[in-house]
C-alpha cells in the first residue's frame, strides 16, 4: 500500500526530495561566523522550508511506523492483531491526506491574486435567442455558487432582450478566493438542448463566452500602475435603453478608452455619471490586470502548449448537455451526469476543485522542468 502511494504521488514526492536536498546543501553553506552577512540570504531560506522539512520528516517517521505495523497485523495474539489493523488505517490515512494536501499546499507558491474579488463578463455567442436565455441559466449558477460559499455576489451591468434572454451582463463577485476559485470559467460554453419553442424536438446548440477578470479597486499599494490616467480616453453620453426619464435626458453613460491597448469600457448601469466613471474605472483596471496576468502565464509556459491553450478565451471549455444530464470540461476530460446539480450551483464546486488541482499538478509539474 505504502509503494501504490508513492507511485499515485511520484511527481509530488519527487519535488519534496529535491525542495530538501538542497536545503540541506544551504544549511551546509552556512559560515560559522554569526555575523557574516552571507548568511542572511541562507537563513532566509531556511525559514521558508522550515514546514516542509517539518512534514518530510513527519511523512518518513509515518512510512516506518508502518513497517513496524505490517507484522503484527498477523500477530498470534487476536488483540494485538485488532489493534495492529486500527493503527495501520490511521498510518495510511496519514500517509495519503500528506502525499495529497499537505505537500502540494507546501510546495505550491502563494498565489499574488489570492485575495482578489472577481467580476465575471458574460457575452450570449452563436445560437440567437437560445443563446441569451442559456446566460440567463449560467447567471443564475454563478449566483447560486456564490451563495452557498458565502461569496457576495451583485449583477453590475446586465442588457435583456425580449423573450426573457439576457445578450451580456457582468457578475460582481466578492469574497475569500473568489477570483483564484472562478478563474478557470474563462472560455466558450456551450449548451446542446432542445429549446421549448421548438416542436420538432430537434436539438440546438448555443454558446456563451465568459471572461473572468481580477477585480481591483484602485491601484494596490507598492504595485506598478496600471495605466496613466493621460493613456485615458473618456467620454459621457446619455444612456441607451429602458430606464425611464432619468436614464435618456441626463449624461450619465460613459465610455472609456485605453489608448495603449484599444480596451475600452462602457458602463450607464448606475444612476449617476460619477457612479457610472467609478465602475468603468474599476473594470477597466481588471481588464488591464488580466492582461498583465495572462501574459505572466504566457511567459512562464511558452513551452508547455496544453497550459497555453487554457489561457484561450476563445476555447470552447465545457459542454452542458441537457438530454443526457451530463456536463462535460473538455481540458481535464470530466464529466458528470449531474447536470441539473452543476446548474443549481452545488455540484460546480466539484469541477472548480478539480480545475485547481490540475493547476497545482502543473505547478510541481513546472517545478520539476526548472
């Protein structure tokens, strides 16, 4: 059972192994002279490495506590042996939940976005109307997800259309891990149902694109800008669309223009022009830490084509087929025939789960290829 754990985790273990040889190469390295200042660098480094040393050295004590067991599980005394089987199980459970959670949870770097709101961009795609009212399904999801993880979740712009569809909208999501949890959504979804106006029974299929952006406030604190404010088109008008007098005799729109980058932003949802400026900005700063995000990971794995590919926003992602009740996410090849959960909210957590532990695959991945 130990061997079948170590191969199952042989990547992990492999990193581990290497993480500790070298600092032991660093605790060699060390001058004994206590107030050299050669030693800074190397004493910081001991500190950072100080909890996995601590769990290696907790995992090889659990791997002969083990060897120690496995005898006495045939041991002549019935007792002996009852109580030999019930400390091999703890050992095992032990060895497994460190081989899985707590070495990855060491060895995988804090992510610099892991405190970051998000706000989700839904656009309807190809499939007219059906596609408008599948957004409306996945705004619903999204919603429902952020309420059952205690996620704050408010719909900040949103543009309907007849019949009950919704053409985009934009998700505001806030909370612990929000944007590192909803990263991954970015991508073409597409949905293959048969819509209730058509009498045929014939199936349809629609799609609806989603960005996921970092939601920033303003600019952090000890970060690089994002932008110059003279980079900065910006323009008011007066809001299109239902609203009533309010929203078609004052200026309150506006639209902003990042010259550098062509982005631009759009936003008359709020009441006010002010309102509407802060929005804008707030997007636009998202928009623009995407960006630098995505051309980070580019960076870092120009030669690994498959984590590329993830940072496609033009990728179809993930199929919901409503026939077979099944949802599919064609990056990792899961599928679950339990659609209706994943579209309540409540079992997308499983997919989301299985999303960050790719990532973190590819991550140690990454670490064995330095």
């Amino acid at each position: 059972m130990v061997r079948q754990l170590e191969e199952e985790h042989g990547r992990v273990l492999r990193v581990v192994k290497r993480r500790v040889d070298e600092r032991k190469q660093t605790e060699m390295q060390l001058s004994d002279d206590p107030s050299s200042t050669a030693n800074i660098p190397r004493f910081k480094q001991l500190k950072e490495s100080e909890a996995l040393q601590a769990a290696w050295d907790d995992y090889n004590n659990t791997v002969e506590l083990l060897h120690e067991t496995i005898p006495l599980l045939s041991d002549g005394d019935a007792t002996m042996r009852l109580l030999a089987a019930d400390e091999y199980t703890s050992l095992i459970e032990n060895l497994s939940n460190t081989l899985s959670q707590t070495f990855p949870g060491l060895l995988t770097p804090p992510s610099p976005t892991a405190q970051l709101p998000a706000f989700l961009e839904l656009k309807a795609g190809v499939g007219g109307s059906e596609a408008t009212l599948f957004l409306g399904n996945l705004l619903r999801m999204y919603t429902r997800l952020a309420a059952a993880r205690g996620w704050a979740a408010k719909v900040v712009g949103m543009n309907e259309v007849d019949g009950g569809g919704i053409r985009d909208a934009v998700l505001e999501v806030r909370g612990e891990g929000v944007y590192d949890a909803l990263r991954w959504e970015s991508g073409v979804h597409r949905v293959q149902r048969v819509p209730a106006t058509e009498a045929s029974g014939r199936v349809h299929t629609s799609t609806v694109a989603i960005v996921v952006l970092p939601l920033v406030d303003e600019d952090p604190h000890g970060q690089e800008e994002l932008f110059q404010m003279e980079d900065v088109k910006v323009e008011v008008m007066r809001s299109r669309g239902a609203g009533g007098q309010h929203v078609n005799k004052t200026e309150s729109a506006v639209r902003l223009t990042h010259i550098p980058t062509g982005i631009t932003v759009s936003m008359q949802d709020e009441r006010s022009q002010h309102q509407n400026k802060r929005r804008a900005f707030q997007i636009l700063r998202s928009r623009l830490l995407d960006a630098k995000l995505t051309r980070d990971i580019a960076q870092r794995r120009a030669t690994r084509q498959n984590l590329v590919r993830t940072a496609d926003r033009s990728e179809k992602i993930r199929t919901y087929n409503y026939a077979q009740d099944r949802i599919t996410d064609h990056r990792i090849s899961l599928t679950l025939m339990n659609l209706a959960s994943v579209l309540e909210g409540d079992a997308l957590s499983q997919i989301l789960d299985a999303l960050k532990r790719n990532y973190d695959e590819s991550v140690m991945e990454e670490m064995l290829m330095e």
